[in-house]
C-alpha cells in the first residue's frame, strides 16, 4: 500500500438538515416497494426454485435436522441453506406459507435501504437514493422481491456486505468481522455471488494485512463460522458440490433457462438495461461493470491510483470484473441465464459510481458548501431524468401484483387448495398427485408442493405423509388434474369423488383446476400410470423433481438420506 493512501474515505459533513431529508426519502421508498412487495400476496408465483426454502424452514422449525448434502450435491451451494435457515428464524410468527412468502419478501426489500446507505457510505447520498427508489419502483425488482426465487437473499447480502467494505481502513475490528460473514455467506446464499466474494475479499484481505494480533484473528476467525458446516458436507461428500458446479460451468451438464434459447453478453446487456432501472441510471451503471476488469486492473497496478481512489473501489470493481467473467464461462459452459441473476452486476456497477463519485468529487470541490451544492446539483439532475419514469413504473409493478398466475402456481390458489384438503381428508395417511392436461403446460408442478409446505404449516404430522404403506388399512388418495383434460374425462374419470374447489385466480376460467379424493392411492397411482402421452404428471414423495431439476437431493441426516416424503414406496418409475 501507499504510505500516502487515506484511512478512510474523505466524506463531508452533510449537517442534520440535510441527514434527515436524505434519510425520510429513503424510508418512503422503503414503505412504497414494502407496498408493491406485499399488495396482493396471494398472487406470488411459486416455482421450484422459489418454494424449496420455504419447505426446508417448515421443517426445520418442526425439529427437522439441518440437511446436509450428497454428491453430486449441486443443491445446498445452488441454493444454500442460508436462506432457509433466516426463514426458519421467522417461522415463529408464520402461521402459513403465506406468512413466509410475505416475509421473504420483506427481507429482500432490505435491498432499497441498503442502496441508500451504500451511496451515503461512499459519499454519494443522491446516487444511493436514486437506486434505492429504482429498487423499490422497478416492476422486474418487486417481482423478484415478491417472487423470492433465483437468487433469494443475495442482492441483500451483497449490499450490505459492500457497505461493509465502505469505510476502508478506516473499518474497526466488527465491522470487519461482520463483512467477512457477508463475504462468506455470499456464495452459499447462491452461487452468483462467488465472483463478487472473491472480489470484495480480495479487498477485505487487503484492509486486514494492515492488522496484527486479534484485529486481524477476529475477523478471520469470524468470517470462517458460516464455512465450517458446509466444509464437513463437502468433505464427507468428497468435494460433490464443487464437482458439480464445475461441471456445470464446463457445460457436462445441459442446464438451460426454459424459454431462453441464446444467452451471451449481449443478452445480459439487454437485460441490464431494461430491468433494474430507466436507462438515466441503467447506462452508467452497466458501463461501470463492463469497465470493471480495466479498472480492476489499473487499481491493482497503480499505487497512486489505488491511493487517490480507494480499496473499496479496488473491491467493487474485482467483484463485477469476475463477476462478468463468470456469466461469460456459465452462459457459454451451459446456456444459462436468467433475469434476476443479472442484479447483482447493475448493484456493483452502482456502487462502483458511488465511489467514483464521493472520491473524485472531494478531490475536485472539497468537502463542505461547495460539495453540498454539487451533491445538491447532482440530486435535482437525477429526480429530472428519472422522475418521469416513477408513476409507470409503481402502475406497472402495482398491476403485475393483482394479476395471478395461471395453473395453481399462486400462493393463494394452494393455499385455497389446502385448506380444502384439510377440510375434507379422513384424517387418515394420505398422498397427493398433479397431473397437468396437455392444454395446461407448461404450467409448474409446485402447486403440489407449496400445498404440501402449506399442510405443514397447518399441523399435518409427516407421518400423515407416509414412505411405507401402512399395516391398517389403505392410504387416501387426492388427484388435483390442471387443464381440461378432455380424453381424461370423456373415459369416466379418475377414480373417486369430485370434491369442489373455489380457486381464487382471477383467471381460472383459463385453465380448469378439479380434484378428486378416493379411498385407496394406490388405486388412484394406477389409474394414472395408465393416461396416455401428453399428461404430466406429479406425485407428492417426488417434491418437484428435485433429482431432475437440481442434479441432486438433500441428504437428511436419521432418515437413510431420504427427504420425509420422498423414496417412497408408493413412487412409480414412469412419473
């Protein structure tokens, strides 16, 4: 490092005034995106990558152990138990699934305030707050908020993480701490965020080289606890998840976004700006990351630079630098690609902005009335370009929110559907399967597992779900048929009594939803064995094609590696 290099980032005094006007706009953008993110909870669509946490929390708060992971154990890096886990902090005060999407979307909306105070951090207070209201107002940001899925709780943690990384060395000895957890836990809320952990710790290693003795222990002994749990499952699974994500990344495995045929550089750019803001914001933000590895670079090689910008720079730009590269080798290993995992790159595109802006405007106007009315000048520009965009852009997250998704995927319609169940079961053992007429595809299996998630939170005992068939007597069968299903219909039926349901979507005359309950499942699982091509169908013990969709299952520690409902005898080899 530069002997000449500051401790910490040269940031004005902005007054109480002007920290308390700052400070009531970011929370009013809070309270309209908490608006938007919970209007119409109901409607939230579920999809498999969205409900499995939801699951995993049910039973973790029912005594559950924490799954571990088997090779080729793709599941728990993918999809990290992180996030189950914070859901299973709250499950206390969730009576429902509902309760948890509704949460879930709350703690993603931590995201807006976090943009604030990144920019203020950074000395940029009118940059942070014209993310923080893009967060908040962006249709495709409040569906994913609400939606919950893809990345779960990574543009949280890597907000606060990079506001950890904000004061430099001036950084005391917890806060460092606390950004090494975030560093650390990066990669295990979803894989995504490894390339901007290896980036904004690079930086954080930097900061700790200037420490000795326990300021340097603490936080590395810290950042190290969220690691050690999954250490011991890659260790006992001989290093499965990392097979597996190489493999992915080589393109061993074909893992394509349904419905997205090309996937590249040019598609991530087009995504970029176009999702998480107008184009006033989007622009520079996205040419902040695609400069990011010449930057990086010339940060890294340059002293007088890296002194006159700062280490929070050097880590911001490291992140999205590798982040870039990352999205290159896994679109071009495997075609995947997404929208919600092009987020993380426009939020260190804006904190690269941010601390641009805060160093290069207290070189060139000082730090107090000069860059206040700078600061000022810069506000009134960005509410004049984006300003415009606000009113569409609430009408269109506002009437996204009432619209409800088609084929029993909303939360209300299982909901609907599960109390249903609960009403009108015998009480006895029971199983549930989906089959999809093939007028409803490619509507998603998960209405049949949030109806499970759902049944937990209202009490049904695991047992009531059983692997083996029981001694006394058959086993209740429920048969939820999606679509018309006319070749179905027109041979009598499935087996059982019609029982009535009231699927609350606004759009149900759309796509049909009926159910039948019978006496024996088994009964039930041969009828359906027998439709003919062209039917999809679902059973519960499958839990939405975990093996199909994630490459592996989750291990359960006591149970012989089975999920409780799944590995069943009751599962069929032609589902």
């Amino acid at each position: 490092m530069s002997s000449s290099e500051p401790s910490s980032s040269p940031l004005p005094r902005w007054g109480l005034p002007r920290e308390a006007l700052f400070g009531v706009a970011a929370l009013f953008f809070w309270a309209v995106g908490l608006y938007l993110r919970t209007l119409e909870a109901g409607s939230t669509s579920l999809d498999q990558a969205a409900i499995h946490p939801h699951y995993f929390a049910a039973l973790m708060a029912r005594g559950e152990p924490w799954p571990a992971v088997g090779p080729p154990a793709a599941f728990f890096v993918r999809h990290g138990t992180v996030n189950a886990f914070l859901l299973t902090l709250l499950q206390p005060f969730a009576d429902s699934l509902l309760d948890s999407v509704r949460s879930a979307a709350v703690l993603r909306s931590l995201a807006i305030p976090l943009s604030y105070l990144l920019g203020r951090a950074l000395g940029a207070p009118a940059l942070g707050l014209a993310a923080a209201a893009m967060r908040a107002l962006a249709p495709e940001s409040v569906n994913l908020d609400r939606h919950f899925g893809g990345t779960y709780f990574l543009d949280p943690v890597l907000l606060a993480t990079m506001w950890g990384l904000a004061a430099g060395r001036a950084s005391s000895t917890a806060r460092l701490a606390a950004t090494g957890v975030g560093l650390a836990c990066l990669p295990l809320v979803h894989p995504m965020g490894l390339p901007a952990a290896l980036g904004l710790g690079g930086a954080w290693a930097w900061i700790l080289s200037g420490r000795r003795g326990k300021q340097r222990l603490i936080p590395l002994g810290i950042a190290a606890l969220p690691l050690l749990p999954y250490l011991a499952v890659e260790v006992a699974s001989h290093f499965g998840a990392v097979r597996s994500v190489l493999s992915m990344l080589s393109g061993g495995v074909e893992f394509e976004a349904p419905g997205e045929e090309e996937v590249g550089l040019l598609w991530t750019v087009t995504l970029l700006l176009k999702d998480p803001a107008p184009l006033p914001l989007a622009l520079p933000a996205l040419l902040a990351w695609l400069s990011a590895p010449a930057l990086a670079g010339l940060l890294l090689l340059r002293g007088d630079v890296r002194a006159r910008l700062g280490l929070p720079l050097l880590g911001y730009a490291a992140g999205a630098g590798l982040l870039l590269l990352f999205f290159l080798a896994v679109q071009g290993g495997v075609g995947y690609g997404y929208g919600h995992h092009v987020m993380s790159a426009f939020l260190l595109g804006v904190g690269i902005l941010c601390a641009l802006w805060g160093r290069l405007a207290a070189a060139r106007w000082g730090l107090e009335s000069s860059r206040h009315r700078v600061e000022l000048a810069l506000g009134v520009s960005l509410v004049v370009a984006l300003a415009p965009f606000g009113p569409r852009m609430f009408s269109d997250a506002e009437g996204a929110d009432r619209s409800w998704p088609w084929g029993m995927s909303a939360a209300g319609s299982i909901e609907a559907m599960a109390h249903l169940i609960e009403t009108e079961r015998s009480g006895r053992p029971m199983h549930l399967a989906l089959v999809h007429a093939p007028d409803a595809q490619p509507a998603p299996p998960v209405a049949l597992s949030g109806v499970v998630v759902e049944l937990l939170h209202r009490g049904l005992p695991l047992t009531d779900l059983p692997q083996h068939p029981p001694t006394d007597g058959p086993v209740e069968g429920w048969f939820i048929l999606v679509g018309d299903g006319v070749e179905l219909l027109a041979h009598g039926g499935p087996p059982g009594q019609l029982v009535p349901y009231e699927d609350p979507h606004p759009q149900a005359e759309r796509m049909a939803v009926r159910v039948w309950r019978s006496e024996d499942f088994m009964v039930t699982k041969a009828w359906m064995e027998s439709l003919p091509e062209g039917y999809e169908l679902y059973g519960t013990e499958e839990y939405q094609d975990l093996e199909e969709y994630y490459f592996a299952r989750p291990v359960w520690p006591g149970r012989g590696g089975a999920l409780p409902i799944m590995e069943s005898e009751f599962r069929s080899s032609d589902w």
